[in-house]
C-alpha cells in the first residue's frame, strides 16, 4: 500500500490533537515485540500469526495487540489469506517499509555494542561485498553526519509531550519470548519506555545536568533519578563532574542513527504534525533528513542491496 492509501485506510494513525508525533512513534515503535515482528516481516516474510508465534514465543493476546496497533498505524495491512478467508495475512505497507532503516540502525548498535552482537547475522552491502554496519548520511549535503556535527532544536513543551503521551503497552515481553534471536532487549533500556527515550532524547541534545533534565521533562525526581541510574548501568550514560553531569557514553552515542531515523520515520507517517523534535546538520544547516551510506564504497544504501550473511541454521535472507 501507498502512504497515501495507508492514511486513507488508516485515519487512526494520525496524530491526535495534541499529540507529537515523536511521542506518537516512541508509543509504537519503542516496544520489544513490535520491532520483533517487522524484524521477522523483513527478514523471514512473516505474514501470518502462527509465524510469529513460532518464531518470538510471544503470547497470543500480547502478539494480536501489537499486530493489531501496526494495522490501526498504517504500518501492516489485514488481508484474507488466499486459501482461507476467515483468516488473514499482515503485509509490510509503504510506512512499513520505511521502518527498515531504524531496524538497521538497531542492528548496527546492537552488533558494535553488545556482547552478543557477534551472534547476530552479518549485514552484507551486495553492491560492495562490505560487511558491517552503515554510516548515517544527510541527504542534504550527501555527507557523513555524526552527533557532534549536529544541533537538536527543541519546541519548549515537546519533550513534555514525550513524557506524557497517551497510549502505551507495557515492554515486558515475556523472557521466553524470543529466546536466542532478540537483538532489541539491551536497547529497550534506552528506547523501551518514554522516560528513558526521553532522557536519552535530550543527552543526545546536550542536557546534561539533573536540573535541566526535570526541567525539560517535568519529571518527578524519583522517576529521573531511577532512569538516569538504569541509563549509567548499561553504560549508555555516566556520570561527570563529581556526579553533577550525565553524559552519553561512546555507547550511547551511537543511538543517534536510532533517534535520527526514528524522528525521520514520523514526518512520513505523521505529515502536517508539528514536531516537537528536530535535529539540524551544522555542516550544511538543514533539518536533517538521513540515510544510510556503505563504509565500504560510500555509497548510499538502499533497502534491495542489503542482505544478512546466514547462521548456520537460516536461508539467507533479504531485507524487503
């Protein structure tokens, strides 16, 4: 489906009165199942609920939510399924295929910053024969974008709105859920819950200081402390300045290619929302619309000239 069949399909998914539509994403995508199963969509063309029950050992209720919100969203489509139409098929829409940058970009963290990450398939440029994680890109300039060489604009009530957005489902999957192949569970700490997607939102940003976080978030000094404690024991944050600072790690640094996408992904599927959240290149002075580059050629990476190098007990699959 078109994004413009999607929003006709799918009034639902657009952002509320009110509402952000970074929140509105951070709501949807930010949640340890949900990216499971595109994972799974992309990468082994799940379309079937038995599929995913069979491949995240998710609980039946926990997996019809999440499927179900992709559809209200406009990122999977509900279709009979050929040979029985009292049962139906989920399909990746156009929405659905622009999340595969931020899949990417989780994979790359994932695999460059967590003990397991070597377990995980080897991401493959086809073009180039490069192995290993992307670049983010500006398409502005066309040039290699890190956080330091950008600038995040906030509107004052846009990480309030962050913290404070409507809907959320619970993040906990059971641990039986995906056992062996989940690649989202240590970045949940970062992403998994709007308090800490929004303190790490704003590290990113350059808060550092526990005033200027409540500040920002209206927070209460309890829930903060607890989740700038949680960000500093998985070593996306530490503290600086005799404790007085919070600062990203090298870690949690490379979350930017996550956020940069994430924040990207909601201008698609949210249009006309005024975002709360924007990250401007310096280099080139524009809004900052990403892509992924090749370390290996520099070129520009597109969604059918990637694939994964196989585990010994997989086909090797294509993303898209």
């Amino acid at each position: 489906m078109s994004l413009s069949e999607v929003r006709a399909a799918a009034p639902d998914a657009q952002v509320g009165a009110g509402m952000d539509p970074v929140a509105a994403t951070f709501d949807l995508l930010g949640d340890r199942l949900t990216l499971a199963i595109l994972r799974d969509a992309f990468l082994h063309e799940a379309r079937r609920f038995n599929q995913w029950i069979e491949r995240t050992g998710a609980p039946p209720a926990m997996l019809t939510s999440r499927l179900n919100a992709l559809v209200e969203a406009g990122v999977l489509h509900r279709v009979p399924q050929p040979t029985a139409a009292d049962r139906h098929e989920y399909l990746l829409t156009e929405l659905g295929f622009a999340t595969w940058e931020i899949l990417i970009c989780l994979w790359g963290w994932h695999r460059e910053w967590s003990p397991s990450g070597a377990l995980q398939p080897e991401l493959v440029h086809t073009e180039c024969g490069h192995r290993g994680p992307a670049v983010v890109l500006c398409r502005g300039c066309d040039r290699t974008v890190t956080p330091h060489e950008t600038a995040v604009e906030l509107r004052p009530d846009a990480v309030w709105a962050l913290g404070s957005s409507g809907r959320r489902r619970s993040t906990r999957a059971p641990e039986a859920a995906l056992s062996g192949r989940d690649m989202f569970t240590e970045v949940m700490v970062a992403i998994g819950d709007r308090w800490s997607a929004a303190v790490t939102g704003l590290a990113l940003a350059g808060i550092r200081r526990f005033s200027d976080f409540r500040a920002n978030l209206d927070i209460s000094p309890t829930t903060l402390t607890d989740r700038l404690n949680r960000l500093c024991s998985a070593q996306i944050l530490r503290k600086a300045d005799g404790g007085r600072e919070y600062r990203l790690t090298p870690r949690g640094r490379a979350l930017f290619g996550v956020y940069a996408f994430l924040l990207s992904w909601s201008a698609l599927a949210y249009p006309g929302a005024r975002p709360g959240v924007m990250i401007r290149h310096s280099s080139c002075g524009q809004a900052l619309v990403p892509a992924l580059r090749c370390r290996g050629c520099d070129a520009r990476v597109d969604r059918a000239a990637v694939v994964f190098e196989p585990l010994p007990d997989l086909a090797q699959p294509r993303l898209g």
